[in-house]
C-alpha cells in the first residue's frame, strides 16, 4: 500500500508540474527516466507507476520511439483530473479480481462435471449473447448484463450453494472495470477469444482446460488494466 500511495503522490506531483506550475507545457518531452526520478527523489519503478497513471488519465502520451510527452489535448478540465480516484478504482479492482482468481476457476471446473445436459446448453447460449454484446458496444449496459449472466451461469451450474453467494462480486467487477473506462476495447477483445475458450472446454466438459481458461480470461483483464498484485 505505501508503494501505491507514494505512485499516487508522484503523479499528482507531476500533474501539478504540468498543469499547475506549467514546467513541462503541452506537446513537451518529459527528460528521459534517470533524470526525472533524480529531480523527484523517487526510484525509476515509482515513476514509471506514475507515469502509466498520468497517460491512462489522458495526461501525457507515449510516442514509440521518441519517449513520453505532455499531451497537446488536454482541455480545460484538465485541473479537475482526479487521479486518485483512478488509482482507488485500480485497488478496488484488484481485490476484486484476485477474489474472482481464487473462486471462479474452481466453480468452472465444478460446472464441467456437475451441471446438466441442458445447463450446459443455457451457458453457451447466454455466452454467444455476451459475445455478440462485446462486438457491438463493449461499453454498453447490455454487454455487462450479458457478461454477468454468462458467467453467473456457470457459478450456478457448479451446484455449491456456496460459491453462489459470490456472484454480485463477479458482476461488480465487471461493473467496476466500465467505470474505469480504461483500456476497454482491448479487453473487450480479449474477453471475446478468451470466452471461445471457455464455451469450448464447457461443451466437452474438460474441467482442467476451463479452470486454465478462466484463470487466462482473468489475467488479461488485470494486465490490460494495469492492476499489481504485488
């Protein structure tokens, strides 16, 4: 947690650099790794924390090649940034989704031997619905209504009244991430091949195969949104 908070705190130092002090203007180039975390007496890793915070928020832009700049959009709301609400929303989700690693794996793989023939067949057809959700608007209402009753599907088809109980967990990290607004087509992406995956190894009740799928399906939603679960 203080590795976090002093990530947080470097970035709002470097916010107010740029939009405050105006020491870096719009368009600029930050001074290269060595010699920024130098100036603020913090370790190279701190700021690159800070850094992915500060361009996940739309303040500064990555260029391949060239280095990181001050972004040239940043527009009159850009004192009103909260980026520690963006970093909480992170933290959040990282309880969230390291609850999900340790539950919903194991419930998959409990659905391949224990639901029925016909629970099997309402999973797949709620997954071809989220599936064709995530294709039209990732961002929507439908796409998280329809994600949530995917995979509460499977909870339920694992036959534990138990792991049951977890399902608003499920939907509210799934809720939690549109909030975040962060990286959203990219997972929306991943979620679509990963959810191939694990229809595939439901329908042939491969209980090992899905329990590694949902494991991978949930590992590339945390890198894609950046959380650490160091």
């Amino acid at each position: 947690m203080q590795k976090e908070n002093l990530s947080q705190r470097t970035a709002e130092t470097l916010k107010k650099m740029i939009i405050e002090e105006h020491k870096y203007k719009y368009g600029e180039k930050l001074p290269n790794e060595n010699e920024l975390s130098q100036e603020l007496g913090i370790s190279r890793t701190t700021l690159r924390e800070a850094i992915r915070t500060l361009i996940s928020v739309g303040i500064l832009v990555v260029k391949r090649g060239k280095g990181t700049y001050v972004s040239e959009e940043i527009d009159q709301y850009a004192q009103e940034i909260d980026v520690n609400d963006f970093t909480n929303k992170q933290i959040t989700l990282r309880d969230l989704y390291e609850t999900r690693l340790i539950f919903e794996p194991e419930a998959a793989a409990l659905a391949c031997k224990r639901a029925t023939d016909e629970e099997i067949l309402e999973i797949l057809r709620l997954g071809e619905i989220c599936q064709a959700e995530l294709k039209n608007d990732p961002r929507g209402a439908k796409r998280i209504e329809s994600e949530s009753a995917f995979h509460g599907a499977i909870l339920k088809a694992s036959h534990n009244e138990f792991l049951g109980h977890f399902f608003p967990i499920l939907s509210n990290t799934i809720q939690k991430t549109i909030e975040l607004n962060y990286n959203l087509e990219t997972i929306a992406e991943e979620a679509y091949k990963d959810h191939i995956m694990i229809m595939n190894f439901l329908k042939n009740r491969d209980s090992v195969g899905v329990k590694s799928a949902v494991t991978i399906h949930l590992h590339h939603a945390v890198i894609n949104e950046q959380i650490s679960f160091d």
